[in-house]
C-alpha cells in the first residue's frame, strides 16, 4: 500500500478489530472508534448481546486470521473452540420417545466447524492491538458525521461512557487518509456515505425473532473429565426445528451451551401474553428433551429477561466512495445467521480488502511514488473491491436466508417426515 495511512476504523467488534490488525501490521497509524466502552471492562453492555454469544467459526473466517500476519493469532483462536463435527437433531420417534438424530457436516474427511464465544475472540484482538505502537483506541466515541471529500469525520465522546446527561458530551474533529466502517448493521459511516455516493441499498427483516437460554453445565467433581459436564454432545450443533420455528444450541467452554429460539413475531406476541403459563407447554410441544436440560423457572425467566431482538439482512452497493472511505462486515453485508456465516463472511472481507489494497501498491510502486497518483491507485483499489466483493457477499446472504427453512424444516430426515405424514392419514 502507498506510503503510511491514517487509517481511522470506525466499530471494535470482530471485523473492525482483525481489519485493525491487518492495517498495523502494514505499518498504517491505526486509530480505532467504539460506540460503546472497552469491551474487556466487565462494566460495558454488548450491544444486543445480553451475554457472550457462541458463534460458528469457519474456514472462511480462520483464513482471514491466518492472512493478518500474526504469530500464534490462529493457534490461540483455535484452543478456545470447540469442533462441532455436525447437527444433531432432537425430535421424537413415532411411538413419542426422545431421540437424537446425527447428521455429519463432512463424513468422508471428519471437517467440523468450530464453536467460539464471540466476545472471547473480540477480545483476544483487541489484546493483541493495545499491544501495538501504531495503534490508538478511542472508546465510548460515536460516529455522528463525516464528510469524505475532506476526509474528515466528528466523534460524540461519551465522558464515563453515559449518554443521558447531555454534559457529558462533547464532539471531537478527525481526519484521515482511509476509513474503515466496520460499525454493524445500523452502520453510521454507510450512512454517510450514502450522501456521497449512489447507493443502492435493501434492507430486510425476516419474520423471525430470536431470544437467548442457556444450558448449564452438569456439577462435576474436579477432577473429572470436563467433557463430561456437557448435558449433551459438544461435538454437535444441536437443532430442535420445528418447521416453523426451532431452538438451537451451540457447546461453549466449561459444559455450558448457548441456545436460541428463532420463531416469527407472532408466536413471540403469543407466549409474551403470558409466558409462565404458556412457554413449559410450547417448548414440551416442538422442543422435545430441553425442559429437561434447562429447568423450566430457568427457561422462563431467561424468556421474560432476555431481549427479543429482529434478525435483519442488508444488500447494498457499492462498498466504498472515492478513496477515502470503505464498508465492511455487517455494515455492508448483515446477514440473517441460519447459515453461520455473517461473521466468518466480514472477516474474510477484511482480507480480501487488503489483498486488493495490497496489489495496486504493489503496482504503484513500479510505478510512480507521487502523493496524487497513491490516492488515485488506492481509489481504483476500493472500486475494485466493491467489484469482486459485492456478488459474493450478496450470494451468501441470499443462501443464508435459504438455510432457515433447512434448519428448521428440512433437516428432519424423509424417513421421519414419511412416517408422520403416514400416522395423519
Ligand atoms: P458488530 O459485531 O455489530 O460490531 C460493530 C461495532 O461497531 C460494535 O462494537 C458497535 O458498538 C460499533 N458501532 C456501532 N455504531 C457505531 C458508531 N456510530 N460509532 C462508533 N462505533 C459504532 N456469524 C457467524 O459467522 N457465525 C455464527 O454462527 C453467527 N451466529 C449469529 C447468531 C445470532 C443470533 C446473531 C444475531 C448473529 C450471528 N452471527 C454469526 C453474525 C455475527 O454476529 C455478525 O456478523 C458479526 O458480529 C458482525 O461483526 P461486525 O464487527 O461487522 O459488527
């Protein structure tokens, strides 16, 4: 890449943090934004997340991290995961017992995909970033404008994180050679940049909310095999599909699992009506075994305070304007997560952005050194970016969508679907 940027990356999360990563260790002063407070202080809220949510990591997103150039970054992600080798289908048979139903992703080679707690890989970046000379983080700073023809964006920094009190506010002025938004779905640089830019831009909710459970680990004395806390397979991404809706749960460390109930809003509105009642019945009825795994005050109680949040999917295009500014992750491609993908999808975003970057600087170099000519190639770089990443990252999110009705549908196998269609006849 021409010369040393300022490179101000807007968002902390996964893909701002390894999009970070990458622009440091090319050497680029890095001065990284966050809505929110450090992330490692126990004090701050994830945003939409009550707690860590288990994510399904990829070979598309541990290549990313194989790409930034950082010793051990992979070996450390991958000791805090847990391989799950494939679903595992919870229904019950004809005569009404519980039964589970394996379903290998890869059973030639064993290939599994690995699960992680999301804010436990955030953070481990986030460590590794503080750690850099050229890096600089500015939490509780919130993106209220920019104006990328003069490179410049404002800040709203929340003084001790609080943004009641209007006194504790104030605006800072930035400027910068590049801006990376990697600020999620409700993304404020995307915004901005609408009004530079002709974009096209789709946004959709889908029929579906989603609440977070818990299944809590078996007591075990310790020195027992910390496997055998797990209630149910850790090697498993464990599926109750319901056809219109399912509850899922992903194996997290110490035996624990993060489940997820994605149903459409009026089976929501439904069971808010009054959950104590009804919820026991509901999950008896469609989620066979998991009142069993979670104790039913547990299960309503995680239901009346856990939030019920909206799953949204974004197209847009293009990705970036002029040389200045470029979207990333779910600010240019959020993604509905029946395909566990959305995460793994920016990640690799980041590297393929710096695989292009890299190449016209690698042009530019035999090129010309001039300051005009690097803004121009880099310019070029961005417009090829949005070229190759924009149908791949709308086909992803398109299969993401296709992937809820297998969820919740169609994993249930012919034999079964076969055998109930002949017990209604
Ligand atoms: P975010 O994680 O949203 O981070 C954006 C950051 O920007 C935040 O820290 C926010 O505070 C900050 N920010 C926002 N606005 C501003 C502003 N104005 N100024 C400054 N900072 C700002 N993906 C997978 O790959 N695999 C899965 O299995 C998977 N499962 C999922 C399950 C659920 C229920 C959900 C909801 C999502 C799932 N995803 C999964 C998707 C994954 O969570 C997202 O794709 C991923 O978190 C996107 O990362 P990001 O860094 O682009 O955005």
């Amino acid at each position: 890449m021409e010369g040393k940027l300022r490179v101000a990356i807007v968002g902390a999360g996964p893909v701002g943090s390894l999009a970070a990563l990458y622009a440091a260790n090319r050497g680029h002063s890095v001065e990284i934004y966050e809505l929110r407070g450090d992330l490692r202080d126990p004090s701050t809220i994830p945003l939409n997340f009550t707690k860590s949510i288990n994510l399904a990591l990829s070979e598309r997103g541990l290549n990313a991290m194989r790409h930034a150039d950082q010793p051990n970054l992979v070996e450390n992600v991958l000791a805090a995961t847990i391989p799950m080798r494939g679903r595992m289908i919870h229904r019950r048979t004809a005569a009404g017992a519980l039964c589970e139903e394996p379903q290998d992703y890869d059973p030639v080679h064993g290939n599994a995909i690995l699960a992680i707690d999301r804010g436990g890989l955030n953070k481990r970046l986030l460590d590794i970033l503080e750690a850099m000379p050229n890096v600089k983080f500015f939490f509780n700073h919130k993106l209220t404008g920019a104006d990328f023809k003069q490179n410049k964006a404002w800040f709203e920094v929340r003084e001790n994180g609080s943004s009641r009190n209007p006194g504790d506010r104030r605006e800072i002025e930035i400027s910068f050679d590049l801006m990376l938004g990697c600020d999620g779905a409700h993304s404020a640089v995307r915004y901005h940049m609408m009004k530079f830019t002709q974009m096209d831009y789709q946004q959709t909710y889908v029929p579906a909310l989603w609440c977070e459970f818990q299944i809590k680990p078996k007591e075990s004395a310790p020195d027992e095999n910390p496997m055998s806390r797990y209630r149910i397979s850790p090697n498993h991404l464990h599926i109750w599909p319901a056809k219109e809706f399912m509850f899922i749960a992903i194996p997290g460390e110490g035996g624990a699992f993060v489940c997820t109930l994605f149903a459409p809003p009026w089976v929501y509105s439904k069971l808010e009506s009054d959950p104590t009642a009804l919820l026991i019945p509901f999950f008896d009825e469609h989620f066979p075994g998991v009142t069993q795994l979670i104790p039913p005050e547990e299960l309503i109680s995680s239901f009346q305070q856990n939030p019920h949040l909206p799953l949204i999917s974004i197209k847009c295009k293009p990705y970036h304007y002029g040389s200045s500014v470029v979207i990333l992750g779910d600010a240019a491609h959020a993604m509905v997560p029946f395909y566990g993908q959305g995460m793994n999808a920016g990640l690799e975003s980041v590297r393929i952005l710096f695989d292009i970057l890299d190449k016209h600087a690698r042009m530019d170099e035999l090129l010309s050194p001039d300051s005009k000519f690097a803004v121009e190639s880099r310019a070029r770089a961005l417009e090829e970016y949005t070229a190759i990443r924009v149908p791949d990252a709308h086909a992803i999110n398109d299969m993401a969508l296709n992937n809820y009705e297998e969820m919740r549908a169609k994993v249930l196998s012919r034999k079964y679907l076969l055998r109930k269609w002949l017990e209604e006849k």
